[in-house]
C-alpha cells in the first residue's frame, strides 16, 4: 500500500489533497488502485466525494489538466514537462497540457519582505534604494518584484514563495511511489519510462529550486555568447543571491508577445527572427547548453534591435553524443537521407523491439513527401511534430533529454513565423549542420578520437594478463560463474510448466472416469445410493478435478 510505502505521516494531509482531488475529477479507481483510500481510512477518513456533473463531462485530456492546476505547483510543472512529450501523447494531450500556466495569486509583500530579511540577513531597505510592492510576476515557485540599488540601478529580486519546498518534496515521493506501480502494475505503461521520467523531472523541479543554480545558468549562457553582442544575457548580482533569493539585471524591453509595440518602434522583423534562430540553435548545436523555455514571455526585444533572454530555471543539455545525433537527424530531414534519419531513431530507441523493415518504409515515404521542395518550403518544426507522432505510433519514445530540445527548437520556429511569415529555419539551421559536421571530421578531432581509441586499446591489452590471472584463480578455486540472464525464457518455462501440469491433471481425471466405469461393471462391495462406493468416489474426484482445471484455464484468460 502506498501508505505504508511513505512510512511517514508527513505525507497523509498532501495524500487527502490529491485524492480527493483525483475523486472529484472522476479518477477514484486510480486512488483505489494506488493505496490511497487504505491510506485514508487508516487515518479516520473515508471518501464520500462524488465528481460533479460538469467535471464528468470533460474530455479526459481535460480532466487530467484541471486536475494537475488544483494540485499545485508540482503537478503543473510536471504537465509543463508533459507537454513536450509529443513522442507520447497525441496533440489533443499536448494542447491541454501547454495550457497549463505557472500562474497563481501572488503572495503578499509582507510575507515576501520577511522571506527576504531571513534570506539576507539584513533588513531589505537597508540594501535596496526602493522596492515595488507589486510583483513584476507570481509563478508557483517564486515571485518577482522590481527595486533599484543604492547607486539607481535597476533590478528584480526573484524571491521562493515561503513554504514551498516541504510541499514539493511530498508531491515528489507520491511520485516515485506512482511511476513505480506504473511500472509494475501496468506492462503496457513502460514504454512510457515512467520511473525515468519522474527521475528526471525531480532533478529539474529540484535545481529549479535552487535559484542561485537559475544564476549558474545565466552566467553559462552569457559566458558562450561573449561574442555576440546581439544577444543579451541580464548581470548577476552575487553578493545576494542564494537557495531562496536571486537579484538580476532588469531588462527594459519589449516582450515576444507584443509585435505592434515592435512595429511601433521600427524593429526590422526579420533580422529580430534570425538573430533569436540563431541563438538557439547557437545554444542547442554548439554549446549543448540551452534555454528549455524560450517562449514569449522569456524573450524581450530592446530598442537598439538586441534580443534578451530571462529566466534560465529550465535548461537543457545535450552531451556530445547527443548533439552529434541530434545533427544527423536534422541533416538526414534537411537532406532527405533516410538512412541516417533510421540509424539514429534506432539508437534512441534503446532496447525496444523495433519492426526495423516497417519503420524504414514509414520513414522513407515520410521524407519523400518533400521530394523537390526547396528548404523554404520545408517547415522543419512540422517535420519534428509529424515525426514524433510517427514515433508514438511505433510505441517509440525518446530519451528525455531530447524532448526539451524538440520543444525549444518548435517553440522557436513558431516565435520566428510570428515575427516574419516567411521565416526559413531550415536554411538558417543549415550552416549550422555543416559546420557541425565538418568540426566533427577535423583533423584536431579525428587525432584526439584516434588518440583516445588508442590509449583504450592499450590499456585493453596492458590490462588483459592480469584479467586472465584473475579468471585461473577464480577457475582453481572453482568460483567461476558465468550468468546468462534468461528472463524471457525463465516465463516461457513458468508457461510450459503450468501448462504441463493441467495436462497431468487432465490426465488424471480421464483416469480416473475411465477407472470408474470399470468399477462400476463389477458386482458386490459396499455401494452408495446404488451405486459400488469405488466407483462414485471416482466420479467424485474426476468432477472436482474438471471443475479446477476449468476455473485456472478461465482464470488465466487462455
């Protein structure tokens, strides 16, 4: 039970908020198959909750994303994630979940103004010149409020809300304990890596926490575009920041959502569209350190044609693996290459059993259908959207750490339509390919690859006596083991087995009916209503033994 799973009874006022939530959303059989009603009633509680008639009438997609706005913070963020799971949801799925909005009533300054004299240790107008009481926004994790340093210096102190961490951290065992039922109960869920998944997103909501790692984050990113000057990343003010405050530059700026007040200004579009592309692309390809979020409301475009980025909570990162499969995926699209474009799904599919033949074919008719269109013409987020969904319908998912890629790089051509309709993102995404091919064949990288090949093999070599001493001595002592894992084959056993004994069984009872009859032909004995008592107790056992091998075959569902 899950209950009993926690262990603790810090969790059972969160577990009643989630479970009559769930309830009133018409999701009790999922409180019923999780523990969580046992868990309720070992407290004295018991559910009474009937879901109301317009929340019935929801389609589920729905539902569950009303459902995950009343459990809070925790819950919307983890829809935020879900949202970039196109590899597993269908779009009616994606398009509640991208409803979902970090917003809530913000908390009250006096609350705030506390959080921040603990956090500094000092009384906050004794470090800030002024301090708008009225927050620039309210998010779930943390509020923000603008204010201006002793020398008129603009800034925003980013402040956690006050008790927010014991919340999320048992939102995030109920978690755990949730993706490892899926895991167990539900066979047909594991393709969805629940368990990972959750893994992954605690780690994110945990840094997300931590708002001098957002800082980290910042200065990374601002470190990488030292040379480009048209790109800006706002100044950290280290002396304040912490765990549960951060103070940044202010950006006075136009916000991505308000192309009048661009137009208005004279901003040339197209160039805002290819600087914001090439950024991004800048970040995933190159660096392999990206802004995860960069929608509207994270982007801001100055007077003099710069583009800001804020708020670096959510980061992606792509290792030099990944980046280099990333290019070839986007190479073989671009370049209509449908090998390459098969090689690297299949590589990201893992362990999963693939009809490799059958997604070939898919691939190849799914690229040819832009045979002869101009890169122009090529609209590569659509190419991605379309591509996931092939993914889905194979029972593929990706990796986790590219489903944030895949989101920022849609969310960016998306950003650049809207600026200028005929934004190209293929053909700003090109050079970027080729160079990224070309750095991954140069000679100062071909040397340190065969470089470091070589010192493998070597050590292999140099390494190899003493494994084969180790491999004797394990032999003599008669240690040696050799393990085959045969998990498969061990189920295929257990089958073979059960099916083995209801065929002793079976014949057993014709056995014994055929025993009987016999009996029942001789003359003389005791007898039972007329019948030789032998015989009837044999008839007996045979119906006993019938009525049993008919329920485990029924029982099995074979």
């Amino acid at each position: 039970m899950l209950w009993e799973a926690l262990g603790a009874a810090r969790d059972l006022g969160r577990l009643h908020d989630i479970s009559s939530i769930l309830i009133r959303y018409g999701f009790g059989d999922i409180v019923q198959r999780m523990g969580m009603a046992n868990a309720l009633e070992h407290a004295g509680e018991i559910l009474h909750w009937k879901q109301a008639t317009d929340l019935a009438q929801l389609e589920p997609p729905a539902r569950v994303r009303r459902a995950l706005e009343e459990m809070g913070p925790t819950f919307i963020k983890l829809g935020q994630i879900l949202a970039t799971r196109m590899d597993l949801f269908s779009p009616e799925w994606i398009a509640e979940f991208e409803k979902l909005q970090d917003r809530v009533p913000p908390v009250s300054f006096d609350e705030i103004r506390q959080q921040m004299a603990m956090v500094l240790d000092d009384i906050p107008e004794d470090i800030f010149k002024y301090i708008n009481p009225e927050p620039l926004a309210a998010a779930s994790m943390a509020q923000v409020h603008r204010a201006q340093l002793d020398d008129g210096t603009e800034v925003v102190i980013k402040v956690r809300r006050p008790g927010i961490r014991p919340i999320i951290e048992a939102d995030l065992r109920l978690l755990q304990r949730l993706a490892k039922i899926m895991e167990t109960e539900a066979p047909d869920l594991r393709r969805f890596r629940p368990e990972e998944v959750v893994r992954q997103f605690t780690l994110s909501l945990r840094r997300e926490l931590d708002l001098a790692s957002e800082c980290r984050n910042a200065e990374r990113i601002a470190a990488n575009f030292q040379e480009h000057p048209e790109i800006v990343i706002p100044k950290v003010y280290w002396q304040w920041n912490g765990e549960q405050l951060n103070v940044q530059e202010f950006i006075d700026g136009i916000p991505g959502r308000d192309l009048q007040a661009v137009d208005k200004l004279g901003l040339d579009r197209k160039i805002l569209a290819r600087h914001g592309a090439q950024a991004v692309l800048k970040m995933i390809l190159e660096d392999g350190f990206f802004h995860a979020d960069p929608h509207p409301g994270n982007v801001f475009y100055l007077q003099d044609g710069r583009i800001a980025f804020i708020d670096f909570g959510m980061v992606g990162r792509l290792s030099e693996q990944r980046r280099n499969q990333v290019v070839d995926l986007l190479h073989g699209l671009v370049e209509r290459d449908t090998d390459r474009v098969v090689e690297v799904l299949l590589d990201w599919s893992g362990d999963v059993q693939v009809d490799t033949q059958a997604l070939t074919i898919e691939i190849d008719a799914f690229i040819d259908q832009y045979h002869g269109a101009s890169l122009k013409q090529i609209n590569l987020s659509k190419m991605l959207t379309e591509l996931t969904t092939l993914l889905r319908d194979h029972e593929l998912s990706l990796p986790p750490d590219l489903t944030l890629f895949i989101k920022s790089f849609i969310t960016l051509e998306g950003m650049g339509r809207q600026l200028d309709p005929d934004f190209d993102m293929a053909a700003e995404a090109r050079p970027f390919l080729r160079r990224a091919m070309l750095a991954r064949y140069a000679p100062d990288v071909l040397a340190k690859r065969g470089w470091q090949s070589l010192v493998s093999t070597i050590d292999v070599f140099t390494g190899l006596p003493k494994d084969l001493r180790s491999m004797l001595r394990a032999i003599r002592k008669g240690t040696f083991r050799i393990h085959i894992d045969l998990e498969h084959l061990e189920h295929f056993a257990d089958r073979i087995d059960q099916s083995l004994g209801r065929l002793a069984m079976s014949s057993v009872i014709a056995a014994l009916i055929i025993g009987s009859s016999i009996v029942m032909t001789v003359q003389g004995g005791p007898t039972v209503m007329g019948l030789p008592i032998f015989g009837f107790l044999g008839f007996s056992g045979a119906v006993v033994g019938a009525i049993w091998l008919l329920f485990s075959i029924w029982r099995s569902g074979k």
